[in-house]
C-alpha cells in the first residue's frame, strides 16, 4: 500500500517536471520578428482599446478611471 503511493507521488511529481519544463524554450532570433508583430500584443489595436477605456471612464464617471481605484459610484 505505502509503495502504490509512494509511486503515485513520484510518477506526479515526476509529470509536473516535465510540464514545467516543457515551457522553457528559447526563442531564435530569426524567429523574433513574429513576436513582434502587432497582433502579438496585448493591446493590439489602438483604436479598439482606446474605445474600450473611453467607454470604461464613461461608465466609471471619473476621470482617468483606469488607473485609480474607486470611482463616481461612491465604491472603492
């Protein structure tokens, strides 16, 4: 019983190494200029996300609602 355990946590233990270290991968440089493309972004268009925080601040009615906590609600 102890050794089923026993095997049970290594074989774990053993796949939750293997998933961490599958993420380590280095990037090539040739292979940088995707990552740099502006759909890569997490903000990738301007326009869109400029309308989002506008909408965000219209109905926070504050200004500059994104950054400050609280808002004209009377909530923090």
């Amino acid at each position: 019983m102890k050794i089923m355990i026993f095997l049970s946590w290594v074989s774990a233990l053993f796949l939750l190494m293997i998933s961490t270290l599958s993420g380590c991968s280095s990037v090539k440089p040739w292979e940088k200029q995707n990552l740099a493309k502006p759909e890569m972004t997490f903000e990738g268009d301007r326009l869109d996300s400029g309308y989002s925080e506008h909408i965000y601040g219209s109905k926070e009615a504050a200004s500059g609602g994104a950054g400050v906590g609280g808002g004209g609600c009377g909530c923090n």
